[in-house]
C-alpha cells in the first residue's frame, strides 16, 4: 500500500476529516458532522482512522459505542457510521484497510459485534461489505436517513441495509487475514442449484436494467436476487427507473427477510458482456464461509 492508516485524536486531525467529508458527499453542509462532535465521540470510545497519502487524508472510518436490544437486555456493540474515500482515491483498497484496522481496534476493547448500514443496491459497497469483510444481514430499514440532501443520495427513498459484522467468528477472521478467501463465483452457486428469483432485461435504449414485473416465490436453501451493477449512473440519468429499483428490490429483501433468509454473500459476476450483481440468501445459515 502506498498510504498509511492512523488512529485520529487530534482538533488538527479532525478538523481534515470534517473537509474530506464534504468531498466525498458533496452538496449540503447541514449533514456535515462538525469537528466538535466527532471529538466529543473519540473522547468517549469511539474510533476515527485515516488513511493518509504524502501526509494528506484520503479516507475515513468512524464509528462510536452502543447497544443492541436483546431479550436479556442491553448488550454493547460498536455502530460505525461513516467510511469515506476521496473520489479520486477509490478502488484503490482504502475502505477495506480502513474496516480492517477498525476491526481490530474494536476486538481490543472487547467488543465482538459491529453494526453499519449501507444502501443495498451500491453493489460496490455491498461487495466490500458483504464478500470481502464478511459481515451479514436480515434487517432492511426504510427510509433510515429521511430525506437526504447530499449530491450522492438526493431524491431517492433513504432504505438501508444493516449488517451484522461478528468479529471474532471465523468466517470473519478468515475473510481478513492475511491468505486471501477464495471467493465464491456465480458457477459455485449454480452447482449448488440455487434458485434464481427473476431474470432481468436490459432496456434496448438506455442499457440499463429492468426491475421485473413479478419474481419467484421463495423455494431454495440459496436464493439469488440480481441488481444493477451500476446504480449510481442509474440514479444519475434516470432517477424514476431508480425509485423503481428501490421498492422493487424493497419488497424482494422485505420478503426474504420475512421468510428467515440472511444475506451471506455478493457475486459480482464479470463474466458476461456486461458486469452481473447478485446477492446470496441463504435460509437461516448465518455463518456460512
């Protein structure tokens, strides 16, 4: 790696984080987290990284302590909230270095589950998220920000996923550690006959994908269910096929969800004309490798 990772204390190191956040969603300073609060925070166990190139920020982590709501009662976890790149930085790994040292940090205060949520038709994020650091989900959250202002998510319904990232299991130790996990491809499931929900169309026009009218009732240990690999330029050039990914896909997650499935798996698929995305569902197997 040609950058650096660091653990941020600083009112000078903050105060560059408060900056890069602007570049990485641009639009409304109003969702800005200011500098004060992110220090308040750290003071208060939580955790800002940085990744740093020639002494300047290129990527962020935070995250901050709390609770999951369990039958017995209050159990502490840590929620990490944001994790940001510079536009001209990504693809470059930051994000994964980023997770990787907060993963560490969080098993030193004896911490073993970490929440975020992400929006789960950015098949990049989900492939970072779910493929390489191996977290899972079962909880769909609508609308969880309201209605958002920034240049990146303006417009559209703010429904996220939430995963759970359990640090200390081995699906996860194995996804960071140093020997690479061998990951999974979309053959591997088709040997596995998992069920396909729906087949998609592209439009002849544009070249963007077509939410289906109708999808498959849910039959298959595994389950797949594709997206576009491209939502962002979607949402860029064609704001209403967007919206209808989201409540198509809303109610496909909602579904699956419901009916005791867990996301454990993202195959991004190059090995067609055009790039393939699918999440894996699987029925009640939460620690699948």
């Amino acid at each position: 790696m040609s950058f650096t990772i660091q653990l941020l204390e600083t009112p000078e190191e903050i105060a560059a984080v408060e900056i890069l956040q602007k570049q990485v969603w641009p639009g409304d300073p109003i969702d800005v987290v200011p500098a004060h609060l992110l220090l308040t925070v750290i003071h208060n166990g939580g955790l800002i990284l940085g990744a740093f190139e020639d002494d300047v920020l290129i990527g962020f982590a935070f995250g901050l302590p709390g609770f999951d709501t369990t039958p017995d009662g209050p159990r502490p976890k840590h929620c990490s909230h944001m994790l940001g790149t510079h536009p001209d930085h990504r693809g470059r790994g930051i994000g994964f270095a980023l997770k990787r040292a907060q993963w560490q940090l969080v098993r030193n205060q004896g911490l073993d589950h970490i929440t975020w949520t992400y929006d789960p038709l950015l098949s990049t994020n989900a492939f970072l998220n779910i493929t390489r650091l191996g977290a899972v989900c079962n909880t769909y959250r609508r609308e969880e920000y309201g209605q958002m202002r920034d240049g990146l998510n303006a417009g559209l319904a703010s429904d996220h996923f939430q995963v759970d990232w359990w640090v200390n299991t081995p699906r996860v130790v194995q996804r960071l550690g140093d020997e690479n996990r061998h990951i999974l491809k979309l053959e591997h499931y088709a040997q596995a006959e998992a069920q396909h929900l729906y087949a998609l169309v592209t439009d002849a026009t544009s070249g963007l994908l077509m939410p289906p009218k109708t999808s498959s009732s849910l039959e298959g240990r595994l389950v797949l269910a594709q997206i576009p690999s491209n939502f962002q330029t979607m949402r860029e050039t064609d704001i209403a096929l967007a919206r209808d990914w989201r409540f198509f896909s809303r109610q496909v997650f909602e579904e699956a969800f419901d009916a005791g499935y867990l996301v454990t798996d993202f195959v991004y698929d190059r090995g067609s004309a055009m790039p393939r995305s699918f999440y894996v569902f699987s029925h009640g197997e939460s620690m699948i490798g």
